[in-house]
C-alpha cells in the first residue's frame, strides 16, 4: 500500500508549492484528462486526488467529480483550495482511502489516476488489487484514464547506487516560516523499486520518511490490465494522443482502458 508515502502532515503544506514549480507539466496532463472526458455525463472518480490540482478544475468545468487520497493534510489542503475558489459541497466529494481498498456504493463513467500515483503501488499484488477494484467501479461502458513514466533502460543501466537530491525552500502556509525538503534516492533493482527518503527541516528540526515507488514498463503495464479483465486499451505519448514509441529513456505516456 502506498500510505507511507504521504503520512507524513508536510505534503499537505507543500504539495501545492511543489506543483506550482511544474505548472507547465500539470497543465500539459491536465489538457489530457479534460479532452478524454468530454462526452462524459455522469459521476467521475479521481484516484489519489491530493490537494486538488486536477479535480477541482474538472470540478468548474462541469463534471461530477469525486475523489479520494490517503493523506489527512493532502484532503485538508484541497478543502482549502476548494473554499477558496467558492465551491461548497467538497466535503461530500472527498475520502480518505487508498487505490487497493477504495468503496463506493454507485459506480462511474470514468476513473482516473493522475500524476504517475500507480506507480506508488509497489508489489504487482498491489497492482493487481487496485486495478481490479477501479474495474469493479466502472459503469459498464467506462474508462480509466491515467498517466504513467514508463521506465527506460538506458537511465535505469546509468542510475547512480544513491542520488542526492537538492534541497529546495517552501513556505508554511500558516507560519510564513521556510521549509527545507529534499528527496534522497536508490534503487532495487531485484524488487524494481525506487526507494526514495524524504527529507523535512522545519525550525532546527528534521523529519524523515520514505517515499517507495515502483517502475514500470509498456508491456507490463498491458498485462496488468489483462489481469484486471481489462477489455481494449490504448497508449499516447502526449495528451493530444501521438503513438507510443517507446526507446531506452524514461517515457511519459498516457492511457485509456476501457470496460
């Protein structure tokens, strides 16, 4: 399961901040989900919504959206963010639960798993568990859309045993005092794992925690969908939907499964 990923209450304070550094990244997979739903009438689910940054955009522009995440702090943030943009109901749209286990009594039209969190999933059970649990959530007819970093060969053969990463400073958002976080890295290769340690400095302290992650490959990923009765899928390298070529480095590709 990937709770110990975002236990930790500072993602709920930097998340945001975090993702303002990559706004043209979000902005480029957020065009991906907002074309694929058009036609999409009914309710739809995000998977591991966090603060938000693709949710409540949907939300405005129309779609019944509903979500759910792991992380307390992460909810926290997207309530705020969602009352600050004077949307009132957010609170019966939103859960704490994880991909694996996730319930909902109506099922929807489509689901959705943004900013590469399948890959926080870290055993192909987990895998497996998830995507036969968001299969079973589909109204007959719906789809998965999701973005995935498919692993690549060659930066996998030239990682280094540990990456440093650097420190970058955010802001708390009651406080207005810094805080300092970096990730620190290695790999399994036996396990096929990223085994990444986040770092926090708040006021002379230091918090520590792990952020695990699992990386994945084309045809992997198409045989978890086998697994999961997945029936037809296809596979971009861009949200306006160009064919997937996939070569020896690190791929973004973007996917639609349906039931």
């Amino acid at each position: 399961m990937p709770d110990t990923n975002y236990k930790s209450q500072w993602w709920g304070y930097i998340y945001d901040q975090m993702m303002e550094n990559s706004s043209d990244w979000v902005e480029y997979n957020r065009r991906f989900y907002q074309t694929n739903l058009k036609g999409v009438h009914g309710p739809v689910l995000e998977c591991a919504c966090g603060t938000g940054i693709f949710l409540l955009p949907l939300l405005r522009s129309g779609f019944d959206m509903y979500g759910f995440d792991i992380s307390p702090s992460m909810l926290a943030a997207l309530q705020k963010n969602a009352s600050a943009q004077g949307i009132e109901d957010i609170s019966d749209r939103i859960s704490i639960q994880d991909l694996e286990s996730f319930h909902y009594e109506q099922r929807f039209d489509a689901i959705l798993i943004p900013t590469n969190s399948f890959g926080m999933l870290v055993t192909q059970e987990a895998q497996i568990r998830a995507l036969r649990n968001i299969y079973d959530h589909l109204a007959p007819g719906g789809k998965l859309l999701l973005d995935l970093r498919l692993a690549g060969v060659r930066d996998l053969a030239e990682m280094p045993e540990t990456v440093e990463g650097n420190w970058y400073t955010w802001t708390h958002p009651v406080t207005g005092l810094p805080i300092r976080q970096r990730l620190v890295g290695r790999s399994d290769f036996n396990q096929q794992l990223i085994l990444d340690r986040c770092f926090i400095e708040y006021e002379g302290q230091i918090e520590e925690f792990p952020m695990t992650g699992r990386w994945i490959f084309k045809e992997e990923f198409q045989l978890l969908l086998r697994l999961a009765d997945f029936e037809h899928w296809k596979c971009f390298s861009t949200p306006k939907g160009d064919p997937l070529i996939v070569g020896r480095e690190e791929a973004l590709s973007y996917w639609i499964a349906g039931k």
